[in-house]
C-alpha cells in the first residue's frame, strides 16, 4: 500500500511554487496548518527531509528536488485521468482549443472547420494562432487540445501533415528587386539568383513577431540591421504592398499579389524558398474527448 497521496505531493508542489506554506495555502484554497501537516507527513512516511527553512522561507533538499520532479509526473497523470473521466461522463465537450501556426494554410483551416462544424454537436471551439515558440509553447503547457505545429517540442509525438513554401519578396520597386532584374537583364542566362545574401543586411526586414511568453526563438534569417516586427502576417503584407522592406511570406498567403504583380520574389544566389514542415501533435492524448478526437481526425483526414 502506498505511503504517500497525491494531496501530499500537490501541498509540497504548491510550497515550492508560491515559496511559502502560507500562500501554497492560499493558492490550494486550504489551511496553512493543513499544508504544513500534509508536507510534514510526507516527510515522515518517506523517512527523509525534503524542505529545510530557511527564515521564512522553504527551500527544497536535494533528495527533494529529486523527488518533486517526479512527484510533478504523477499529478499531471492523475489530473489528466480525472479531466478524462469528466469528458467520458459528459460525452461530448462543451469546448476545445485549437492551435495553428500562422504559416498554416487559411484555406486548410477554413475547410476543417467547416466539416467540424457540421458534426461538433454545438462543441464551441478556441482557435489560438500562434509564432515560433508560441507554437511549442501551448504544445509544452498543454494549453490546447490539438496543435498545428511547424516543430515538435521534446517528448511529444506528431503526425506529419505537408509543408509550406516560404518566399523572399518584396515590392516590384523595392531595389533589391530591381537590383535583380538589371542583373537579369545584362545576363541573358541568368534568368535567377541574382541576389548575394549580404546585401539583404543594408535594408528594411519585416518579422512576425513570436507568441511565446518566454526568450523568443531566433528562426529564421535575421540578419537585416533595421527591423520592423508585426504581429500578423496581413500586416507584413500590407507593408510590403507599400513599398516598406522585405520579408519571408508563405506562398500561400499572396498568390493573388504575385499574380497581379503587386510583390516580386526577390532572387537569392543561395535560396530564393524554402519548406517548412507542419505537424499535427495532441499534447494530452489520454485526456482527449471526442470532440477534439474528432477534429484531430477531421485534419488528419483532410491532408491525407
């Protein structure tokens, strides 16, 4: 039989976390006698010191710190079997989260979420568009239940959907364009790769700016001394129309501007495009009700 309960652990989690017995109660709605008692228990029942105060604060020990990582496992799996057993006596939840990078196709995303809707059972749906980190980030936190993602996070698995061609562009009278189309013009064979990486460096490079909370991630060329940073990529675009910069922008997202001639890829000698892979990654698979089975089979489905 065990000797320890998972409210122990949490009691000792929430010391460490709010780092004092006083606002571990306050955070778990409980007394602070009760928390102590429960930490103090802990201890006695597993024969070792786990906290040492130190004046008015707890510091873990290092067979503690040992333990509270593993400790941190064990209340995530029983949290995830609980909200579990909740969607299964629901049936159908009443809500689900949905991450999307914002390189991600719109049309894709319309289309799933089309045939989602017509069998969703009114399940209201949180669409959550995301940068760089931003995309691991709910994946790591496990703030959504299904992830459209460029990069799996460590210790998380994903089903690979496609990929997304990134272009260098920019406006047609912007002089790194024309710079390539004097050069085009002057050697009749080179009709590409006109451009050296080095002189991207001396102008204007528009960036999406990163979702995540944390040190944002460097992906990406960036290089460019003047740098504006934006949010979404329509305000990258609407920049670039006017004449401000370059930037990387999905195809996807300005097959109308190139047709029309509006923006103009800008030849690099190296790399003009690229691949960006996207994958679709279920943070808590154990925990999943139906209707975000259900939409993560729908997108699956729709690129197979």
């Amino acid at each position: 039989m065990a000797k320890t309960h998972l409210s122990q652990w949490s009691a000792l989690q929430a010391v460490v976390d709010e780092g004092s017995f006083q606002k571990a109660a306050s955070k778990l709605h409980r007394s602070q006698s009760s928390v102590s008692y429960a930490v103090q228990t802990l201890q006695e029942n597993l024969g070792v010191n786990l906290l040492e105060v130190q004046g008015r604060k707890a510091q873990l020990t290092e067979v503690g710190e040992a333990l509270l990582r593993r400790s941190r496992s064990l209340t995530s799996m029983a949290q995830d079997i609980e909200q579990y057993a909740i969607n299964l006596k629901q049936g159908w939840e009443a809500e689900v989260h949905l991450s999307f990078e914002a390189i991600y196709p719109f049309s894709d995303l319309m289309q799933v979420m089309a045939k989602f809707e017509s069998k969703s059972r009114g399940t209201r749906v949180q669409l959550h568009e995301t940068v760089l980190s931003g995309s691991s980030e709910v994946i790591t936190q496990k703030k959504v239940d299904v992830a459209i993602t460029p990069s799996i996070p460590q210790g998380f698995l994903g089903h690979k959907l496609g990929s997304m061609q990134l272009i260098l562009v920019a406006h047609p009278l912007h002089p790194l364009v024309e710079a390539g189309n004097k050069i085009e013009s002057q050697i009749e064979s080179q009709t590409e790769n006109n451009i050296e990486e080095s002189e991207l460096v001396q102008h204007l490079q528009i960036v999406i700016r990163d979702s995540g909370t944390g040190e944002p991630t460097k992906g990406g060329w960036l290089k460019a001394e003047k740098r504006w940073t934006v949010g979404h990529f329509a305000t990258a675009v609407a920049l670039l129309k006017g004449g401000a910069g370059f930037a990387w922008i999905p195809k996807s997202l300005i097959e109308k501007e190139l047709g029309l001639g509006e923006l103009k890829p800008i030849n690099l000698v190296h790399r003009a495009s690229f691949e960006l892979p996207f994958y679709l990654v279920v943070p808590n698979p154990t925990s999943l009700g139906p209707a975000a089975q259900l939409l993560a089979q729908i997108i699956k489905k729709h690129h197979q």
